[in-house]
C-alpha cells in the first residue's frame, strides 16, 4: 500500500525535544560528564514511532564526538504541531526545530524567531547540494530561514499492467484516447483469463485520487498554465483538468472506473488493483507494500505492473509533475547569532546527518557510516552482504546515533543515486517495477513548481473549502450528476469563494520572490 494520495508527502522519521535541564539530569544519571563550556542544545521535532531512550548509547557517541550537552526528548506527531505552538508561544524558541512548512513557519520567520542561514549554505557540502528553487520553501523577505529536509521528487505514477496488454494484444497508451480504450478493453474482455467481466479498467477513489494525470499539463496540482493576464493558473481549474476530468467520466459510464470511488478509501482503493480486479493504477519507487504484490501474485501469478510514460502534452513537454523535493524544514533560533561556536557545532552536526552515502559506502569499513550506524556488532550486523539494524521501531534501544541526529534524511545529490529497487527483497518483480519507475522518472525529468515557498492567506484561510468545493463538483461530473459544460460555472463560483485572490496572492508573492 501507498502512502495515501498525491498530497501526502512526508516521511517518517525519528526526531526530538532537547532541554537543557533534561539533558543535565540525564548526563548525571549515565555518568556522563560535561565541560563548563560545553555546547548545550535544545531542539524540537517530532517522531512517528517509539522513540530512542533518553540515555541510549546513540546519545553518548554523539556527545562524546561532538563534545555537546544533546538529551533528547520526543513530541508525538498527532500532539506536535499544538506543542510547537505552545513552544514558540512562551517565547523559548529552542536551537535547533523541525517545521512542517506551514504558514506557522513563515510567520514566525517574519517575526525574527529564526536564523538567517545565507552565510552558511556554502560552507556545508549537504547546503549546497539543495537546489535554489528547492530552497524556496525557506525562503521569507529575501532570506533563507530554514534548510530543506529531503524528500525524492517522484510522484505517484500511474501504472499499469503489462502481462494484461499482451494478453490482449495491446500496446502501451500514449494519449488519453488511447489510454481510455485499453481501460474498456480491460473492462469488456478478459485479460485475466478468469472469465469476462471480473475486472476492468482504473482503479480509483475519493477526491478522484488517483487524479491520473498523465502529465504536468494535465495535473490538478501544477501552477503551469496561464490565463489571458499572464497569471499561472492551479491546475485543477484549467481546461486541461477539464479534458482529464471528461476522460475519467466517459470510462465510469462504461464501467471502466471502480464504481464506488466517491466513497472508497485509500485502502480500499489499492485493493481493487492487488486483488487483480482493476489494470491501472499508481505506483512508486519507494514506499509500495511488498504484502500487496505478495497477494496479486497469489491470484494471478504472471502480474507484471510498470509505468505508464507521460503522455506528449500541447506545448511538447512529455514530464510529470515532480514532488517539492522536501518534507519539512530544519530552522534554528535566531539567538545564536550570539553563539558562533554553539551555531558551528549544530550546523556540524546537522550537516554530517545530511551527508549521503550511495551503496557501495554503506559498509562496516567506512568509518562515519560506521559509527553513524552505532557500530558493526553493536548498532547493526551484516546479514548476506546487507546493513540490518539492530533496533526497530517497537522498543528501540538508542544504539545508533542516526537515531538521535537531527535533520531528516541524507540529502541524495542526484535521486539517481539512489536505488528504492533493492529495498523490494522479498518480491522480485515489485523491485522491477520500482525500477521502471525510478528509470523513467530519470529520463523523463519532471516539472517542478515555481510556486515553491509562496504563500497565500486566503488559502490559509479558505483552501480546505476551496480544495473541497473542487473535488465535490468534480467527482459529481466524473459520476453524471453534473454536466461537463457546466465547467466553467464551477470555475467562476470557485473564484467567487476565494479562488480569484489565491491565484492573485500566488502570482503576487511569485512575483516578490523572484524580486
């Protein structure tokens, strides 16, 4: 299974709260000692799973190597953003803090809680690999506040499934009417070999999820269209979304579409493709759930997904819209500007987190790996030639460092550089698939929007009414209940509800960032 949707894109992490009087009182309890003037750190961030012991031996070798006071505690994700809230509230803004990039972030950046980072992004090898428009999300009056935390740029791709169009003699769909008769195909024959009608076309949900766009063009998402003033337009108002939107209800009135969307859950969506009923659906390179394929291939033994290629849009460019490339940000209190080697010691520690290691580094014998890892023996062991930590997620121990650093992830510096396909071990043509995927995602590039970073209040205020009013009129039209030539009466009452001064805010503050 998927993460849930196309705006679902964070990742899971292990992060934390540093206090200082907590960090004193658990030196003391593990015997560990500290210099009068060693660095002590606070932080905030959150964690999804259990976290490490506030005394793991993690902990101790990253003091120890950094010669820092750091004792971690951790804020769960469900109670973190009201805890940040109440943090930055008292006005003791700790060193070191996760943000998710929200609007919290850029008000209190505009309010001078944050240090401006412009001086350092040179000096810190994992800063310069982030690229500028990427850089944007941190971005407030001029000035980067924040520092990326990585995420691939890949999206989910719509996929289908190769051993049914070459049951049927069919070739891969490179437009939407191509795409919509494979979908009737899989729908009207029997590409199963179980018999006609047991399956059918597009496997898809509620809020139209997945949105098969077949491309930046056609994205409900993407800021790339333009209307007669110049402005960049959401996509999902665009006559492009209209013509995907058009597709998408010619195929439900054949039976080509799950027939419940309106009202199936993400869960419930990925069933109808790995209980071998639906041809077409999403993928990506990370992410997928080995159980599932495990559980398609039980019925039908020769499934081979792969990526359907974006398809050739008006203006030529064949490429899908790409993911903002971060999950969140990294910012740190404005009052170190005071603290020259507290600010050197953290942005160390941060940037030896970020540092990336491809596969062939990731051994007992490279020796930041090593120990960032907790130790061969100690921290991990190497199971037929592969890193298997010693910890999981249930009732972690603290034996790694990587357990404790800040930062998110490593920064990849090209997302080629790193292969989702191995981590598909126990199925095989899952691992393939994934490969595809990261293959084409590699050669076709994606569109990346310039909106990065950009905000608006009305959206603030009204996009999850917006967003919903859309997807409510939307999903009536791909169902027949609303006509398609009613399209642009639905665009006109969305502006009327606040669209027009989201579009107006966008453009505005597009047109400040770039000064």
């Amino acid at each position: 299974m998927l993460t849930n949707s196309r705006h679902s894109r964070t990742i899971s992490r292990r992060m934390f709260v540093i206090a200082g009087s907590a960090a004193a009182a658990a030196a003391a309890s593990t015997g560990s000692t500290f210099a009068a003037d060693t660095a002590k750190i606070t932080a905030i961030d959150h964690t999804y799973g259990n976290p490490p012991p506030s005394d793991g031996p993690g902990l101790k070798m990253i003091n120890e190597r950094f010669d820092v006071n750091y004792q971690p505690t951790f804020v769960p994700e469900a109670s973190y953003t009201e805890k940040l809230t109440a943090v930055v509230a008292s006005g003791d803004i700790p060193d070191i803090m996760y943000s998710p990039g929200d609007s919290n972030f850029y008000k209190w950046a505009g309010q001078g809680a944050f240090l401006a980072l412009d001086d350092f992004i040179e000096q810190y090898p994992s800063f310069k690999l982030v690229p500028s428009l990427t850089l944007n999300a941190g971005r407030v009056n001029g000035k980067v506040y924040a520092i990326p935390q990585y995420y691939p740029p890949y999206s989910l791709t719509p996929s289908i499934r190769q051993d049914w169009l070459d049951k049927l003699g069919l070739k891969m769909p490179t437009s939407y009417d191509e795409l919509k008769q494979v979908a009737l195909a899989f729908t009207k024959q029997d590409p199963s070999g179980r018999g006609a009608g047991k399956t059918y076309g597009i496997a898809m949900g509620q809020t139209i999820n997945p949105s098969y766009a077949m491309g930046a063009w056609w994205d409900p998402d993407s800021w790339l269209h333009k209307d007669d003033q110049g402005r960049l337009l959401l996509g999902s108002i665009t006559d492009a979304s209209k013509e995907r939107i058009q597709f998408l209800a010619e195929l439900y009135a054949e039976g080509a579409v799950s027939r419940d969307f309106a009202v199936m859950d993400w869960a419930a969506t990925n069933k109808e493709f790995y209980s071998g009923k639906a041809g077409i659906f999403i993928g990506a390179p990370r992410g997928m759930s080995q159980d599932y394929m495990a559980g398609l291939l039980q019925i039908d033994p020769g499934a081979r997904p792969v990526p359907i290629p974006p398809f050739k849009a008006p203006d030529g460019a064949q490429e899908f819209l790409a993911t903002a490339g971060f999950s969140g940000l990294t910012t740190f209190s404005a009052k170190l500007a005071k603290d020259k080697d507290k600010t050197k010691a953290i942005l160390d520690m941060l940037d030896f987190r970020r540092t990336f290691y491809p596969a062939d580094q990731q051994t007992p014998q490279n020796k930041d790996y090593d120990w960032l890892m907790g130790g061969e023996g100690k921290g991990y062991d190497v199971v037929d030639g592969k890193i298997v930590p010693k910890d999981g997620t249930t009732n972690p121990q603290g034996l790694a460092p990587n357990e404790y650093l800040v930062g998110g992830t490593a920064w990849v510096p090209k997302p080629s550089d790193l292969d989702y396909s191995k981590g598909y071990t126990k199925e095989p043509i899952m691992g393939a698939w994934a490969k595809a995927l990261q293959d084409m995602w590699t050669q076709t590039k994606g569109y990346t929007n310039p909106t990065i970073g950009v905000q608006s209040k009305t959206f603030e205020d009204k996009g999850t009414d917006l967003t919903q009013f859309l997807s409510d009129e939307q999903t009536k039209m791909v169902a027949g209940q609303r006509k398609l030539d009613t399209w642009d009466d639905m665009v006109s009452e969305w502006k009327s509800r606040g669209g027009e001064a989201y579009i107006q805010e966008i453009n505005d503050g597009l047109k400040n960032m770039q000064g």
